[in-house]
C-alpha cells in the first residue's frame, strides 16, 4: 500500500468516489455463473440501469434487462471477453451506450481478433484445393465447383453475423 495510514487512504478513496460521474456510469454483469438464482436475475431487472449490459447464458430462460444471451459462454472471464465482442460493440456501447452489432465492426472483429477465423477459413481452402486436385471427377464442372465454393463461404459468413 501506498498510504502512510488507513485514514489516508480512505480519504483519498472518498475523494475519488465524490468524483463519480453517476450519469456517466457503465456496468457490467455476468449472470450466467453457477451461483445466480432466478432471485438475483429479477433484482437486477428492477435495477433498471441506463448504460448496462447483463451477459447470460443459454441456461437462463427469463427476460433480462439489456440481456444478452451468450450462446458459447465460458466461466473463463478473459475468454468471456474476446467472446463477447462476436456478440456486441463493446466499444460503442462504451462511447454511446448502445447495445448492437454493426455489420462494420463484425466484419473487423472477425479479421483481426477472432482467433479461429483464419484457421477455419484456410480449413476451408484446403479443402477445395484438394478438391480442384482430384481426378475423381466426382465434382462435375469446375462451374459447379466454384458455385458450390461460394455458396459454403456465403453460408459460413451468414453463420457468423
């Protein structure tokens, strides 16, 4: 500790805690731990906040104020949070409170921070390549191939948003 006492410090603490801008205040709850009861859900909902966000999972089958179901939530708070930007702006909901997904930001969050997305892309690549390669002949034209090609990276990218 950095405070000669414990009287400077809880001056200094009440100090800052004066400056609290309570109209300026963002939270953030994780409801879906083990130990969060249907009880702590409804008090949270009467809470009412203006800038928050209730994170859950698919075990949760109630209304959640400003909820928003994480379908692949982990106890793991630092995965949790590379998680939760698939699902939201955390950034814009920090600058203007809003709660949503621009297609903008989904697509840079894929390219630049979800750790699978090249894997799964390349995956992807691969197997086409050996599929162009093939002498099976199994594949028809290459016209086809390529629509079939299109149509799977279609379908993945929708999976995504």
């Amino acid at each position: 500790m950095h405070y000669r006492s414990q009287e400077e410090a809880a001056s200094s603490f009440m100090k800052r805690f004066e400056r609290i801008d309570y109209d300026n205040l963002f939270v953030k709850i994780d409801l879906g731990k083990s130990h969060v009861t249907p009880d702590d859900i409804q008090a949270w909902n009467e809470l009412n906040l203006r800038n928050s966000v209730a994170l859950y999972s698919s075990t949760i089958n109630q209304e959640v104020h400003n909820g928003l179901r994480i379908a692949d939530w982990t106890h793991d708070g630092a995965m949790m949070f590379d998680i939760t930007r698939k699902y939201f702006n955390v950034y814009g909901w920090l600058r203007h409170g809003d709660i949503k997904r621009s297609t903008g930001y989904r697509i840079i969050n894929f390219l630049f921070f979800d750790p699978t997305a090249w894997g799964q892309a390349s995956q992807y690549l691969r197997v086409l390549k050996q599929r162009l390669n093939s002498d099976s002949g199994i594949l028809g034209k290459p016209t086809n191939l390529i629509r079939s090609y299109f149509r799977g990276l279609s379908c993945y990218w929708r999976s995504l948003f």
